[in-house]
C-alpha cells in the first residue's frame, strides 16, 4: 500500500514537471524571434536614422524646402540685425529679401549632398548606445546623432555650403549689401561670416527635420517601413 502510495505522487510531481516544462518551452517559443536583442536594436536604430536623414534631406533639398518652412527658414544673420533694420530703413528691404531667398536657396542646394555625411556618422554608433536609444525619448537617436556628430558635418558641409552660396550668387548680394551698409555714416562697419552661419542654420534645419521623422517611424506603424523596425519600434 505503502509503494502504491509513493508511485502514485511521483506520478503526480512528474505531470506537474512535465506542465512546467511545457509552459518554459512556450514562453520560450513565444518569445524566440520577437525578443529583442543588442543587434536588432542597433541595426534598427541605425536603420531609423538612416531613413529619416534620407526623407529629411529629400524634404530640404527641394525648391523651398527651406525657404517655405517656417520651422526652418533662414533668417537674416542674428549678429547681422541692424545691418537688416537699417537697411529695410532706407528703402533697401528688397535687397535684404533677395540675400533672405539666395541663403535659402543655399541650404537647400547643399542638402543634396548631405546624405552620405550622415550616413557615416551613423555608422560609428556603438551597439550599447543603440540599446539605450531604442528605450530613450521620441527624438533620443536624432539629439544623439546631433550630440556626437555636429562638428564633424559642420566641417565637412561648410565647403559645401560654400560653393552652393556662390553658385546661387548668395555671396554676391551679400557683400553688396554689406557695402551698401558699411557706406551709411555713423555705422559701424561689418561683415559676419556668412558661410558658417548658413552652414550652421543648414543643418539645424535637417536636424528639425530628421527628427520629425524619427518620430513618425516610434508613432506611427504605417512609418515603419520593414520588418526590422516593426521589430525594434513595436516593442517600446
């Protein structure tokens, strides 16, 4: 009776082991391609980034693609302000809207060339800075790649920018204006970078608008594109 007894509660424990093997395997299966793992994080981050510089710069580099967005319009240079109100003073605001039009016009030539830039810079993001991304905020890989790659795509663009403001005849109507100006008496006399401020302002703007799509592909599903970042985005 005794013997009749143990097997009969070994055969119970063995059936409630057999049932925790059985829900470790499914939850296991369950979990086997949707877990996330440091290389889907990273190859989706790098992913996301790449995507979005590349529809911000196809946005940026159209006709007014700067110029028509009030997020990212080039102003008149900020250190430049009594040049603008003194000018547009005496009858010379066309001239001040013409340089406004032709930086504009700058940024957006420039654009074009900014996509391989970025996507180098992408490139060198490192698997535990992907990982913390993935979890960080709406905008965390765009202010990362803005943090970390600034000052490289700032030395890198201004040749560019450089070439594009004198290809749409920027440079020109800048110094004459700033001619102009130096001209009228009593003022004192200036002549700001122009270059470094258009290339500064260039990619702020792209920033704004990498951004807004990073956002879209963490929001929005229909922005998540391929399987990878349905992978990485849908699981936040």
């Amino acid at each position: 009776m005794k013997n009749i007894a143990i097997i009969f509660l070994l055969s119970i424990l063995t059936v409630q082991a057999e049932g925790q093997i059985l829900k470790d395997a499914n939850r296991l299966l369950k979990q086997g391609t949707g877990k996330l793992t440091e290389k889907d994080a990273t190859d989706g981050i790098r992913e996301a980034l790449v995507k979005g510089t590349g529809e911000a710069v196809k946005v940026v580099s159209n006709v007014d693609g700067y110029f028509k967005n009030p997020e990212i319009k080039i102003p008149f240079p900020e250190d430049a302000k009594v040049v603008e109100s003194k000018l547009r003073a005496i009858g010379l605001g066309n001239k001040v809207d013409e340089v406004i039009l032709t930086i504009n016009r700058a940024a957006e030539d420039a654009a074009k060339e900014a996509t391989p830039i970025f996507v180098s810079a992408i490139k060198s993001m490192t698997v535990k800075d992907a990982v913390n991304i993935v979890k960080g905020s709406d905008t965390a890989a765009t202010s990362y790649l803005r943090q970390t790659s600034s000052p490289e795509l700032k030395n890198k663009f201004q040749p560019i920018i450089r070439t594009s403001l004198d290809k749409v005849d920027a440079t020109k109507y800048w110094t004459d204006l700033i001619n102009t100006y130096n001209k009228i008496p009593m003022v004192k006399k200036m002549n700001p970078d122009l270059t470094a401020y258009v290339t500064g302002k260039a990619i702020d703007g792209l920033f704004v608008m990498v951004g807004k799509e990073e956002y879209k592909i963490r929001k929005d599903p229909k922005a998540r594109t391929t399987e990878l970042l349905r992978k990485v985005f849908g699981q936040k």
